[in-house]
C-alpha cells in the first residue's frame, strides 16, 4: 500500500483525528487494524487534541500580533503605545462651580487642594474634590471662585522611593479607577531635601530634550496604570533616593453623573459660603474599550498632535473631553452658508443632551494646542431630527399565542432597539426598508408591516419677539399634488394681538397660519413664508409668538419625507419618537396582507375640524375637505 501523506492543512479535530487514521493505515503494520475497537483510538484522540490545541494556539499567537485582530485588551493597548497613543482610563465626572465667600474683610481666601464638597444622585451621597489649589481676592466685597471644577471621587497620594538598581521597581496607580487627566507628578529630591519639581505628561517625544522634567504614561496589567521617567537621553533620568509623588483622583466613575446640588463645610477656614452650580456633573465613564482603542490609536498616529483633517479632530476630542457620544467635524467651506478659516464642531455628551458654554469653552481651549495657522473650531450644538412612525402590521393568530398587545409591545422594542443601536449618532442614516425587515422579525406570527414615516423638528421661540424662523430638514419633503392635503404642519401657540391658538401649514410652496373656527380650518395668513420641497427648507417670516402648546417655548414643525430614507447632514441627528408612534397590529388568518400607494398619508394634520377649507390663486380656486384629529392642539398625521 502506498504510503498516504499526511496533510497539514486541515485544522478541526474531526479531520485531524481522520487524517491520522488514515495515515496509520497506509502502513503495513496497521493496514487490517481495527481502530475503533482498539485503545490505540484513544492515543489517536490524544494526538489530534494536541495537534488541535497548538493549531489553535498558533492561530491566536497570529491574530494578538496585529491591531486588527488581537482580542486581548493587553495586545491591544501593546500595539497602541507603538502608535504613541494611551489609553483613556476612567473619567470622574466633573460639575463647574462658582463658590462664594461672604467675608467681606477678607482681602484674599485660598481654596485648598482636595477641598470637599457633597451632592446626592438617587438617595446616594458622592464627594466632589478640588484638584488644584486656587486663591481670589476680593472685588467689590465679593470673594468668588467663578467656573471652579470638581472632581467626583476620593484624592489619593501615592509615594515611591527611586532605586535603579532594581530593575522590577515600578511607579503605579495603585486603583483601576484612577483618572489619569487628574493626575499630578512631583519628586522630592530625598528625604532630607523636600525640594519638589512638578513633571509634566510627555506627549511628543520630538520636542523632549534630555533635561526636561517629564514623565511617559502607559497601561499595565488590571486596568492600572504605570508612570516612567525618562534616560537622560529622552527625559530627565531620576535619581536614587529621589522620592515619586502621585496625586490623583479615583472614582466612581458615571454613578455621580448628573449631580446638579452641592453642599460644602467650608472654603478657606471659612464656613459662610454660598455655592451656585454652573453646570451640573458630567463625563463620568469607563475605561476606553477595546473597540474604541482599535478605531482611534490609528486616526490619532496619523493626527500626529495637529488638527488639520477632520479626522484629525475625530482623534483628539475624545482624549481632552471623554464624555463624548458622538462628535462630527466639518470645515467652513461646506457649512451653510460658507465660513472660511473656521472649523466645525459638533458633539453629541455621553450625558445631557448638550454642552454647557463652560464645556464648550473648555474643548476650546484644549484645542489651541493642535490648531493649524489660523483655522479656529466653532463648537455647535447637534439638532436632533426625530422620527414618527405609523405601523400597521399583520400576524397569524394561529402560530403564536401572543395577544395584540404583547406583539405591539414586542415591535415597539425593536423600533427603539433600532433606534438606540443604529440612529442617535452623527453619520447614521434611518434606513427604511431595514427598519421594515426587523419588524416583520420580531416574531415568527408576523407576516407584513405597512410603516409611513415623518419627521420633525422642535422649533425654540423667542416670545414676545418677531422673528424670522428656518426650519432646514436637509432631506426632500414630499411634494403634494393639487387636491392633496399639506404635508407639513405645527402644533398650536398663540401669537401677538390674539387668544386663538394658531397652526400652521403648507399650499403649493407657501406657508399659511390659520385657526379653528367651529370644525373649519379658517386662514388668518396665507403667506407667513416658504416651504421649499426639494430642499426641505422651511422658512417662517416675521412671526411673533406669546405662548406654546409644547413646554420649553417650542413648536413642533412636521413634514412627511419624499423618501422613506431619512438621512442627517453636518451636526443633525436622527432619533424615533417611539412613545410618539402609532403602532398597531391585526389578525390576518389568510396571510394575504395589503398595500397602501408610495406616498400614503395616514391619518391628518393639525387640531380636531371636520370640514372643508377653500383657496383662491389667482383665477384658480380650489376646495377640497379636511379632517384632523387631536384634542390637545397637537398635530396626528
């Protein structure tokens, strides 16, 4: 028998097992042998388990030598530092104050480092630290710390004793929930000489000659991380005796997010103090993630510590500001209208729905260090714009013992699911037909869905002032043919010189105002502005508004999309409304299911009328009925 060549390719167990059988077989020792009844089978077993496991062990050895592909945390943040990145450790979440004193006589007061100050998130009490010594004077016979910063969590001092000789002495934070961002590096030059030098992070090595007092940071094994000093080559080389001070905050990371009340015991020795929030705790948050290292440590090797690209600014922004969702970055000359020498800056908190000014300007100032010539970032807030949905789906009662409400629960989870994994971030497009697949998903009794979309946007309102208001959806809105209903409409609100609550919509390109006269829509203006529908641009001219329906001084401007893919542009983002969805199902024993046309519209505009509204164009009047549901003045297209 000719002797069989064993291969070396093939890697799962049931095939080595079968390859070395068949190779033992070709030998005349064991050409008639009976493996399977015999405890040679289970050397056999043994050698393809081996071979299986080293196969295996191979493979991983390959994959953790790439950033690509590793998969332990360790390899990752290995192939990171060669790219000269580190790491985000956890953030504590910082809230802004202003502290004042009220000591009058006082010419100065000093707020000591590791000042404390308390707040309650859900009945749970969390200190909030000073993490830099700061002194005011009086002015006017006020002694105020205006924008303070405060750290969540508990300032910790850690000392090591420099000796060369052992090469395994190391200089680590000694907690997993260390902030990095607030930690301070001293070295006292012995025991007896309390002399102190402050070092500073290094952060481009092209700029450290061999004197400068720096330190390099990197993570280390259980999420801690590690400070080292220089060579006297790259850095200053510490010497024996001298003693390593770290200060830094450990924390708790998110818990505290959202603390908006602070208390403290006193500021200077001194306990008659008032505190004002300026704004309230935020950027608490994990340790970056494997995922997040992976994207960033190349975008941030290319940056090489200057912003020029948008990209370049996608890399930096979460490292001086972790509490960061979602950033998107656009230069001047594709803003609407142009800006040149500017550049765009939209981000999306982890907390809040937007940054505070002292957050903004922070993030600007931070930035300084990486602007390029002249270009200067503008930090804008993100618009949301949100998503209605009617959904009318079919499901056979005969495979499922699900009654109507647990399905239309169970389709409600997977709209929000969609929402929360695919939407609510710069860049992500609401996808129609995608969304349609997942519902007629959710579970196997469902056979179709009929979903119409709208979107809208809240308005903000300057009461009491006449205004002009642009309302830019930046997608196509449908354009209605001549007897159709409007396809765009507002909740109500009051306007100068009237009680009535007023409403608006649209007619062949132009906006109208109207209220409600018995069950008749009856038009006060029929020009208030524009609406352009292939731009989705709408514009409302010199409305001066007293009160809302909506909280927060807001109108809500609706328009049915003349695609049923929605997609965001610049610093808009896309979120479903899904408490404000209609979603509804019914038994279809025959499963035929059913089909409305391309553009239907379900449902109406605007407040409660029954009746007809008539226009007159020129020479052309038209009339057609109207019918709109809501008791609230709110519309339910």
């Amino acid at each position: 028998m000719a002797q069989y060549n064993l291969p070396v390719t093939e890697l799962d167990f049931d095939d080595i097992k079968s390859n070395l059988k068949k190779y033992m077989k070709s030998q005349s020792e064991f050409s008639d042998y009976n493996f399977e009844g015999s405890g040679l089978s289970t050397l056999i077993d043994l050698l393809a388990y081996n071979t299986h496991y080293l196969a295996m062990n191979a493979n991983m050895l390959a994959n953790e030598m790439f950033l690509d592909s590793a998969v332990l945390r360790s390899s990752v943040v290995s192939h990171a530092k060669q790219l000269n990145y580190i790491p985000r450790s956890v953030r504590a979440p910082v809230a802004y104050l202003n502290v004042t004193v009220n000591n009058s006589a006082l010419s100065t007061v000093t707020i000591q480092k590791g000042t404390k100050f308390t707040t309650k998130v859900n009945n749970k009490s969390y200190g909030f630290v000073v993490n830099a010594t700061q002194t005011t004077t009086n002015q006017n016979g006020l002694l105020r710390f205006v924008n303070l910063p405060v750290y969540e969590g508990t300032l910790t001092t850690t000392k090591y004793t420099v000796d060369n000789s052992n090469p395994e002495k190391r200089f680590l934070l000694t907690s997993d929930r260390a902030d990095t961002t607030t930690l301070k590096v001293t070295v006292q030059t012995s025991t007896s000489d309390t002399t102190q030098r402050v070092f500073n992070l290094a952060r481009d090595i092209s700029v450290v000659t061999a004197t400068d007092e720096v330190y390099f940071l990197q993570e280390v094994e259980d999420g801690r991380f590690e400070v080292y000093f220089g060579d006297n080559v790259i850095g200053q080389k510490l010497n024996d005796g001298n003693i390593v001070i770290l200060e830094y905050v450990v924390t708790n990371k998110g818990e505290s997010n959202g603390a908006s009340t602070f208390s403290g015991t006193s500021v200077g020795g001194e306990t008659d103090i008032t505190i004002e929030t300026l704004a309230e705790a935020s950027g608490g948050a994990e340790r970056e993630t494997i995922q997040s290292i992976k994207y960033y440590a190349p975008l941030n090797y290319s940056a090489q510590r200057r912003a020029v690209t948008s990209y370049d600014y996608k890399s930096i922004l979460p490292e001086i500001y972790p509490n960061i969702r979602s950033v998107q970055v656009w230069g001047g000359e594709d803003n609407d209208p142009p800006v040149y020498g500017q550049v765009y800056v939209s981000i999306s908190p982890l907390s809040g729905a937007f940054l505070t000014e002292a957050q903004k300007q922070f993030i600007v100032n931070e930035l300084s260090s990486y602007n390029v010539a002249s270009v200067r970032p503008v930090i804008v807030d993100p618009e949301t714009i949100n998503i209605r949905l009617d959904v009318s789906f079919r499901y056979n009662p005969l495979v499922t013992s699900k009654s109507v409400a647990d399905l239309e629960t169970l389709v409600s989870e997977t709209i929000q699911n969609y929402s929360s994994n695919n939407l609510e971030k710069f860049d992500q497009m609401f996808r129609f037909s995608e969304l349609g697949r997942l519902i007629d998903d959710t579970d196997a009794s469902i056979l179709s869905n009929i979903t119409n979309v709208r979107m809208y946007k809240n308005q903000r309102v300057q009461l009491n002032t006449t205004t002009q208001y642009i309302i830019n959806f930046y997608n196509p809105i449908y354009s209605p043919h001549l007897g159709e209903p409007p396809v765009t409409a507002s909740t109500g609100f009051k306007i100068q010189g009237s009680d009535e609550t007023h409403y608006l919509d649209d007619y062949n390109g132009v906006m109208r105002l109207y209220t409600i006269v018995a069950t008749n829509r009856v038009y006060q203006n029929t020009n208030v502005g524009t609406v352009d529908y292939d731009t989705g641009k709408i514009v409302i001219n010199d409305l001066n508004v007293t009160e809302t329906v909506n909280a927060n001084n807001t109108i809500e401007i609706i328009a049915i999309p003349e695609s049923n893919d929605v997609i965001p542009v610049r610093n808009q983002l896309l979120s479903i409304d899904v408490s404000g969805s209609n979603i509804a199902g019914g038994s279809d024993n025959s499963g035929s299911g059913f089909s409305p046309s391309s553009h239907s519209i379900v449902g109406t505009f605007g407040p409660t009328t029954t009746g007809t509204a008539t226009m007159t164009t020129g020479s052309s009047t038209s009339t057609r009925t109207t019918t709109s549901s809501s008791s609230s003045g709110n519309y339910n297209l």
